[in-house]
C-alpha cells in the first residue's frame, strides 16, 4: 500500500498499471462495486485489468448492518469489532466485507486480497470528471484514468438537512456509510433522548437500535402510519404497537420546520410545522433525540439537562454527477440502461442504485436502492461484459427488514416481502408472531409479505410473487392460519403451472 503527496492511499497491484490505461473501470466503492469486481475475478479478468475508484477509505462492503447490528450497544454483541473496525468478516457479524465473502478460508486483511487479485484500488479519490471521447476519467486528486469499459457504481448520497435550518449542529447525524455509523454510536453511547425523523424501513431499524441502548427515543414522521409506502394501515398499525411495547413513541403526520440549538451551540428543539408536506417516495430522515419535552406553539423543546442528539438521513439520491452526460431518467431519476446495463454510450455501464433500469417482470422502468439489486445487476453486468450472456435482467423486487435482534430482546422481528405491492390486500395471523398480507390485483397474486416465517415460508415468496396466480380470494380470506393461507397460495401455483 502506497501514499500519494496528500496522504491519499491507493494500492498497485500490477505492473500493468504502470501507465494511464486500465482495461475496465468501476467507479463506486459499495455493495455493487463489491460484487461487480467478485464476478470480474470469477471470471479470470481481474488481474493487471481492474480498477476501482472510490470515494471513500475502504474497500467495498456490504452496508445493511450499518442500520442492524452495527448500531447496537457493547452488551448487545454488536457487528462490528471492538475498536470500531469493520474490515474482517466474522460469520457471528451481520456487516461482510468482500475480502472474505469472496475467499472465505483466507486469512489476509482487506486489501491483501485486491492485492492478491490484481485489483488496483483508489481510496478517497473521488472522479470528478469524464472526457467520453478520450475515454478518460479525472479525480480529485487530478489523476487521469484511461479505461476501456467504465461501470458506474456510485449508488446514491444522502440529501443533507438544510445548513440554514440546523442541519450542521452539533448532534446532528446523517448515515450513509461506515464513517457516519461511528459517528452515530458515538453519539448513542451519550445521549439520552433520540427522535427518529422518518417511519421508512430504515427509521425503523435505528428506533429498535435507539431502544437497544435503553434510551427515550421518539419516531417522527409526515405519513398517517409507518412504511406508508408499503405496509397497509393495519399491518404497520401491529408494528407501532410492538415499538409502543418497547418504548418507543410516535408522532404522526407531522413535519420538521427547522432544528434549534440550545446555548452551547449543540441541537436541543426540533420545530414542526404544520401543513408542511416530504415526499415519502423519494425522502426518508431518521433522527436521533427523543421528543418529550412540552409542545409550545409547535416546537418540541428538549429539556437542556439532557444529552441530546439527532440523526438525520434525509433520503438519497442517485450520485449521477459527473455522468450527467451518459444519459439520465427523468422519471425514476438515476442513469438509463436497457437489460444489460449498458448506456446509450457504447463501453458505459451503470448498475445498482444509480441504474434506471427495465423491470421486466412489470414492463415499467424503475431504479431500485435495495443491496439485493446491488448485487444481481453487478453479476449481470459483468457477465453480460465479459461473455456471450445477453439475456434481459430479469428482477423481482425484494425488501426485507430484522430489527430487535439483540441479545436480551423479547421479540425478534424479521419481515420479507417479494413482488408488486398493487391491488386490494388480504391480511392473515394475529402477529403472534407471524402475519402475511397477499396483494391480489385482477385475481392475481402480486405480492406477498411474511413476519416471521420459517426459511421454507420465506423460500415460498419469491415463487409466489414471480409466478403470479390467480388464487381463490374468498378462500384465502377464510384461512384460519398464515401457514393455511401459504398452502392455499402454493396450490394455486401449482395448478397454474
């Protein structure tokens, strides 16, 4: 490992890369980079010909865990290392990292292994520019890269909380990636209010985190109930009593018009404003302070004897820049590739967040920020580089959340959703400790969501929601049980095949 002029960190692994040129290019330092230069090495064509180019100070790894197992308190066995590290990957961690998902017998540290590979890293040495007919890449650092293929794996940033309405305070957090988690933990280990602005999947990950550390935490959020975008009123209305079990209150419906800080210049009040709206399509925050203090002309005042800290991630969006160039959606955001992931210009590929992408399986185009599509399209895309494989990426959409799975939890809680979230619903169990809601649309099951099931239930899904049946609704509402309503779903695939 090497150091540039600046304390820059890069390592060479080949003598190839003596000059300029490099063979292929993958900008991006998250779950698609990671398995993208997987199937490079796989395939026998990463040695003296990959790249990688990453903003950030470590090699690529799987960031689920960040909102998981990588917050909870020492006591907890958390998923990370004791001095913070998240570099080695031990089977008892939820976070991976792809030295040793790739080789898993090795022994070696991170970057022994790209080394090992012929893999050529960059660390936080952003690419600022691109010269399309000099096929040629710019960084920060002002170095030029000449590639022959480029794979645009930039995933997506976190939209930062307005500077103006207290976005910079202190206690203030965003997370997106491994740094922000420390940061957060930091912060946790003193804190003793948390509001968590936001009632998405990953705001609730972080308030069963928050409760985790035993701290007054407080959901807030701009929808009638949590997961709005996915969960049915009565669904996530089982969930909010769980957290309420826990602890955890909520405040519905409401929006944030700015953070305030106290005398010491650190956050202490959150104000509301009322009729102010967030698109739940594109923002997700989550916030750590905990609001009970009283409500005084719409402002949430925090006592100032208590440490107080918030965590904001304000939504994402596609880290295009500088791409723009390469072609972009307007609807979906992010960059347009047809089913291999190649751009409109020749050598280019886009692949996980920042695909705009066709979803063959709803003929519609979509961009998907789940580390499931992350790491399929990687694979896709490189196979479809390297070899004769031409078929269209054909995706199912998956989402899946495990939260209060720590030690000494009651209840762990570990929902799968697979499909198309249309349609009227059909809601089944009492959530002791399972439930499943079916979406049928025009006598069809579109999708399914499982709380709790067995690995043979949760392997049901995918088949269910791909195969699309028509299934006896009446019937399939008059099941005594999830597991009577699962058969009679299986059946109905049966017979349709």
């Amino acid at each position: 490992m090497s150091t540039d002029s600046r304390g820059r960190r890069y390592v060479v692994a080949s003598s190839a890369f003596a000059n300029e040129n490099r063979e292929f290019v993958i900008v991006g330092g998250g779950n698609a980079a990671g398995y993208a230069a997987r199937t490079f090495v796989e395939h026998g064509m990463a040695d003296g010909r990959l790249c990688i180019v990453s903003k950030e100070a470590h090699a690529p790894y799987e960031r689920p865990a960040l909102t998981k197992g990588y917050l909870f308190p020492p006591d907890k066995k958390p998923a990370r290392l004791p001095s913070g590290q998240c570099l080695v990957y031990q089977r008892v961690m939820r976070i991976r990292v792809f030295i040793l998902v790739l080789d898993p017998v090795g022994k070696g540290k991170l970057l022994e292994w790209y080394k090992e590979k012929g893999i050529e890293m960059l660390y936080e040495d952003p690419v600022t520019g691109i010269d399309i007919e000099k096929q040629t890449l710019t960084t920060n650092s002002g170095k030029l890269l000449k590639y022959g293929s480029l794979i645009v794996a930039t995933g997506c940033t976190a939209s930062r909380f307005p500077e103006k309405i207290g976005g910079n305070l202190p206690g203030v957090h965003f997370i997106r990636d491994v740094a922000d988690a420390d940061s957060l933990i930091s912060s946790l280990e003193k804190a003793r209010k948390v509001v968590i602005v936001g009632g998405g999947y990953i705001g609730m990950e972080v308030a069963a985190a928050a409760v985790g550390w035993k701290l007054d935490t407080t959901v807030i959020f701009p929808e009638n109930h949590l997961l709005q975008r996915l969960f049915t009123p009565s669904l996530a209305q089982r969930y909010e009593e769980l957290y309420k079990e826990n602890g955890v209150k909520f405040l519905k419906g409401a929006s944030i018009k700015n953070l305030e800080a106290g005398s010491d210049g650190h956050v202490a009040a959150v104000k509301l404003e009322d009729g102010s709206t967030i698109d739940a399509d594109t923002v997700i925050l989550f916030s750590s302070i905990r609001c009970t203090g009283k409500v005084d002309n719409n402002k949430i005042s925090l006592p100032h004897a208590f440490v107080v800290q918030i965590i904001i991630g304000i939504g994402a969006k596609p880290a295009v820049s500088p791409f723009e160039r390469v072609g972009l959606n307007s609807t979906v955001g992010g960059i347009q590739v047809d089913g291999q992931f190649r751009t409109a210009l020749p050598g280019i590929f886009a692949i996980g967040d920042v695909a705009a992408f066709p979803l063959k399986i709803y003929d519609r185009m979509a961009r998907v920020e789940h580390v499931d599509h992350a790491r399929r399209s990687a694979q896709h895309c490189v196979k479809a580089l390297l070899s004769a494989h031409t078929h269209t990426y054909d995706y199912l959409p998956y989402f899946y959340s495990r939260v209060f799975e720590y030690e000494g939890s009651p209840r762990k809680v570990w929902w799968q959703f697979f499909g198309d979230n249309v349609g009227e619903t059909i809601e089944i169990g009492n959530f002791d400790p399972k439930i499943a809601t079916f979406w049928i649309d025009s006598g069809k099951l579109k999708g399914v969501l499982l709380e709790s099931g067995s690995p043979e239930e949760f392997q049901l899904l995918p088949k269910l929601a791909r195969g699309q049946p028509f299934v006896d609704k009446a019937r399939l509402q008059q099941a005594s049980s999830v597991e009577e309503a699962l058969e009679i779903a299986q059946t109905s695939l049966q017979a349709a095949v």
